[in-house]
C-alpha cells in the first residue's frame, strides 16, 4: 500500500480518491474549495491538507484531476504547488484532459527536480469513476508508469501506456474525436426515427446488435429519447476538450472536419442554457432547429 495524495475532488475526483482509499492506500486529499475536501474526509477518512504543496509531502503519488492547463500548472508549480512538497524519486500523476503541451513542459518541469510524470487522462465518466471501472490512457516514461499502475487499478479497469510524454494527452484527442462523431450520429438516428414516426426504443432494440451499436447508444438512447440530459460529461467540458483536439490538429496538420462542426453544434447547445447538459443533447438541437 502506498502514501497518495489527491489533488482535485471534482465528480471524477471524488470517487476516484475513494477508491484509492477503500483500497487501503493512505490518502491525503486537497480540493480548492476546502468544503469539499472536508466532506470527503468524512465519508473516507485519510486527511487533508490547506495547499498542493502541503498534501504532497511524504506521498510516493500524488494524483491530479482539475479542470484545464492553467489549474493544472496552479497545482504543480510554485511554492504551493505539488511539486514543491515532492521528494525526488516520486511520480506525479495527471488525470485531468489538458493539452499535449502543458503535459511535456510539467514533464521537463518535474524532471529538473528528480519527479516522474505521467500523463493519464481518463474515460469512462462519472459513473465509470464512481463504478472504479475508468479506463486510464497513460504517458511518460516506462520505469515510473510500472510504478504507478498498479496504484491505478483502483480506479480503473483498462490502463496502458501508449508512449512518451504526452502521448496519453493525444490518445485522449482520440477518445473525444471519436465520441463527438458518434453522438451526432446517433443524435441525427434518434431524431430520424422520431420524424418517421417509429418507436426510438424499438429501433434501437434492433440495431444495437449490429454495426451500429456503439457504448453510446446503449447507454444513453433511453435518456436521449426522454430529453433527459443530466447524465454524464457536460457540454461545457466537451468544448474545452475539441478546443484542444482542434488546437493540436493545426498544428500536427490532421484534417478534423465532423469534429470542427460537431463543436459548432455544442456551441448552438450552449447557446440554448445547455452548457451543463451532458454530451448527448446534441439531438435536443436537432429538436430545437431540425
């Protein structure tokens, strides 16, 4: 069992922080609204600390989950920041969906003080945090992920590392370019049906079986079909993330066109007041303006 630190007790932090905990680790938790950690506390126990510095000493891993690069640097860097409290020889884990860059200059950041870095954003969301059943795309160097894994399985069911640093951040891209392309598939499948005048529920009986089954489609078509969208990854949070996905396509030279409009199409849902819907309100546009 190892020493873990925490950092970030957002719907993905919380339970996963819980996990590292029922699995017998020693965690100390911080969380910049200090509410939420005292909470956590008290349904966990472990403890917590006032800043990233202080939660980090003596940790052998300290874990991040926050919201973007800025708060992912605010946790690393400076004299509160993590890695002022790490010992040389740990590992520093971010599961937070940032960019590639960030990711490699905390990388070269950390190495000038003797700290491992490995970039690990998550999939799954919140109920697969909830469930410990994520699944864990992971960069940085091979001898600190082998470290670390095992620490993961806590909180998750598919882990591997797919390269250097970085490359756990763009196998991340991956994930959101996929699952934009695949909600709005389905959202325009469901809204078809409505118009046909076919029974969504029945359609989907049929066809999930086939090649157009998808995670999404099982489960989510229900709640789609009762314009019930308070189930997952918010739209909000999606933008951040093809943001990103479509920063580093100009720079890497790929060509994202169904994921530069499905982003047009997230940005017509924020428009609506459903920033905090999940993902799968793409079809409430089609309701809306189809």
């Amino acid at each position: 069992m190892a020493k873990v630190a925490f950092l970030g007790l957002g719907v993905m932090g919380y339970p996963m922080a819980g996990h590292l905990k029922a699995a017998g680790h020693d965690v100390t938790v911080y969380n910049r609204t200090a509410a939420k950690a005292e909470k956590w506390v008290a349904e966990h126990g472990g403890a917590m600390a006032p800043t990233p510095a202080r939660a980090a000493e003596g940790a052998d891993f300290v874990m991040s989950c926050v919201g973007n690069d800025d708060d992912l640097r605010a946790v690393c860097l400076g004299d509160d920041g993590a890695f002022a409290g790490m010992a040389a020889g740990t590992v520093f884990v971010d599961h937070t969906t940032v960019s590639a860059k960030v990711t490699r200059e905390l990388y070269a950041a950390a190495g000038e003080r003797g700290i491992s870095f490995v970039d690990a954003p998550i999939s799954g969301g919140q109920a697969g945090a909830e469930n410990g059943v994520l699944s864990i795309m992971c960069g940085g160097d091979e001898e600190a992920y082998a470290r670390v894994e095992p620490v993961m399985q806590a909180y998750g069911r598919s882990i591997k590392r797919l390269g250097e640093s970085g490359a756990g951040q763009l196998t991340k891209m991956v994930n959101q370019i996929c699952i934009a392309g695949l909600l709005q598939g389905l959202s325009e499948g469901l809204h078809f049906a409505e118009k046909a005048g076919l029974d969504g529920r029945a359609v989907v009986e049929v066809i999930s079986g086939g090649a157009a089954g998808s995670w999404q489609m099982s489960n989510r078509y229900e709640t789609m079909i009762d314009d019930k969208f308070d189930f997952g990854f918010a739209v909000d949070w999606m933008r951040k993330d093809l943001g990103i996905c479509l920063s580093t396509a100009n720079e890497n030279g790929a060509s994202l066109p169904v994921t530069a409009l499905v982003d047009q199409f997230y940005k017509d849902v924020q428009k609506m007041g459903g920033g905090r819907w999940d993902t799968s309100s793409l079809i409430k546009r089609l309701r809306a303006f189809g």
